[in-house]
C-alpha cells in the first residue's frame, strides 16, 4: 500500500484510507462478522486511515468501529473522526464540541483521536446548519485547540463543504490541518479550472489553497455518492441514494453523467467506472488518503484492487478531459 504524507502532520496515510460512512453502510448495518474481517483485511493490505462520524448511523459506526479495533489491537492506526453542531447549539460552540467529542471518545473506546473534523458546512455569513467563517476561525478553532492542549484529539480538520470563497478563507487561516475536498471525475475543479458554464461547484483550485496551508487533503465522494458507478441500484445495506455534493443537483444527473464517461472503459483504460474513479482520485499529488465507501467486503476489495493498480496515466486523464467538455452548458 503507498504511503503518503499528510500536509504539516507528520503523518503517512495510506492512500486508500477506510471509510466508515452511511453511505456504503458497512460499518452502520453491516453484519459484525463482515465488519471485523473487513477492517482486518484493510490492516493486513497496509490500510492505517480510518475515517467516522457521530452522524453516520448516530453513533453506531463509531460504535462498531470502536468494538472491532478493540478486537483486533492494531498497531498505529490513525482514526478520525467528526463534530457536527445542529443550529440549536452555534451559542454554545465550545461545549457543544466537548460534548461531541467526550461521546465519540467512549462509543470509539479511545482516549484520542488522531482528527477531529468539523462537519458543518461554511458559508460566509452561517445561518441554518451553516457555520460562518467567523463562528469557524474564532470559535470552533480555539475549543478544538483546547481539546488538543488536553490530549483528546492531534489535529485539526475540517470538511470542505459550504462556498468556495468561505472555505478558502478558512484554508488560508492555516489552522486546520487537515481538509475532507470533494474530487471525482464528475467535480475536478479542487485541482483544475473548470470549462466555463459547467455544471458543478466551483471548488476555485481549491488543492493550491491546501498546498501553501500544509493542509493534508482526505478525498471525499470520490464515486460521488455512488453515481460514479454507473448504476443507479444500491446494496440493500447501502443509505438511499444522498444528496449529490458539489456536482449535480440530482443524483440521476449524476448517474447520468457518469455513463457518459464510459468510454474510457470501453477504450481499456480501467476494466470499470468505479476503478476509473477510485484512481482518478489518486491521481494528484495533493491527495493523501481517499475513501470509497463500501457496504460488502468486496466492494473493499474492489477498491484495494483500483488503488494497486496506481493513478491514471496522463492519458487517460487527457481523454477524460475531453468528455467532461460535453457537460459545458448543460444545467446543473
């Protein structure tokens, strides 16, 4: 498994990290068996990111996740997880995130995680499930310092969701050390100008930002929710269909999309679209660690196989380049 370093941290990822999200579901509804001998088949393919959330499953994937590394006792594995603060608690952020954190410390059966990210969006002035860049810098920063300064977390993270402009003020403060970007095939404008009148949120190269910060990156939709599959069926223990983030406004657009970029399957470039995705997302130097999610162990398989084969030569890149051009125009 290729090992990289995470911004300023000091840290080797691997490049595939694990996700424990809802929208795979393995670690939320999965069977207990499957979950175990999945996490440990990521230990022995050289998997040390682990990635969950108080939200996924309302704590059951922290929960899981916690009672399978217990099990097993791996050595060095770098767990993060997240604090999302509901409108109700933004007069109370520092509290809020004790709480938050004190919680998933116990269902995870840890004194520390290695990240603690933010997972509200961020806009420019908040308001609804929104934090402003304000309530970030000067408040939700100084108490995640503070539970660094007690020995519950290492770092500081957030993910990159919300306006382009407020998460890039946020990443040029240089506070967090890690940022969660959303990058796929279908939304590469983290990396890249997008052609004009493209349907999807405009990241504005977000990766430079990144860069200069020392911010290690964690890839996040990188199948776009599953779009990037090419298929609109879902596993019985996967989460319905989410909410596009970042590309479309519907998921069928997404999936639409999606099919649109066969080719590069049918001229041999990957044997699939998810291979084709899972090695884009690798693609960039500026990428750390990025998560697939799954809700069978093979579909892990599936992804430590894409991953083994290393990112997509230039090009492959160059050709996908060129189908994403016919989008232009289209509405979002």
């Amino acid at each position: 498994m290729q090992m990289r370093a995470f911004g300023r941290t000091g840290m080797q990822l691997s490049v595939l990290g694990f996700g424990c999200g809802a929208v795979g579901g393995i670690m939320v509804r999965g069977d207990h068996a499957d979950q175990e001998r999945t996490v440990a088949r990521a230990i022995a393919a050289g998997i040390n990111y682990f990635d969950t959330a108080v939200q996924y499953g309302d704590g059951e994937s922290e929960t899981n996740l916690g009672r399978v590394l217990q099990n097993l006792k791996p050595a060095d594995v770098v767990v993060g997880t997240k604090v999302r603060l509901p409108p109700s608690d933004t007069g109370r952020i520092a509290d809020a995130v004790t709480k938050s954190i004190e919680g998933s410390l116990a269902r995870l059966r840890l004194e520390r995680v290695d990240i603690l990210h933010l997972h509200n969006s961020i806009t420019e002035d908040g308001g609804g499930p929104a934090l402003s860049v304000r309530q970030v810098l000067d408040e939700v920063v100084p108490a995640f310092e503070r539970l660094r300064q007690q020995g519950k977390i290492r770092f500081l993270g957030l993910t990159a969701v919300g306006d382009t402009a407020a998460l890039h003020q946020v990443i040029d403060g240089g506070a967090f050390d890690s940022a969660q970007v959303v990058y796929n095939m279908l939304n590469p404008s983290a990396a890249v100008t997008l052609p004009k009148h493209y349907p999807a949120q405009d990241y504005g190269r977000l990766f430079d930002r990144t860069w200069a910060a020392g911010t290690g990156v964690v890839g996040i939709r990188v199948l776009a929710g599953g779009a990037l599959s090419g298929s609109a069926e879902r596993h019985p223990i996967a989460s319905p269909a989410p909410e596009p983030i970042g590309s479309a406004m519907s998921y069928d657009a997404d999936i639409d999309r999606a099919r649109r970029l066969l080719p590069l399957v049918e001229e041999g470039v990957a044997t699939s679209l998810t291979e084709a995705a899972t090695r884009f997302a690798i693609s960039h130097p500026a990428m750390g660690s990025i998560l697939v999610g799954m809700a069978t162990p093979q579909q892990f398989e599936d992804a430590l196989a894409a991953v083994q084969k290393g990112p997509l030569p230039q090009a492959a890149l160059e050709r996908l380049a060129e189908l994403r051009e016919g989008f232009s125009g289209e509405p979002r």
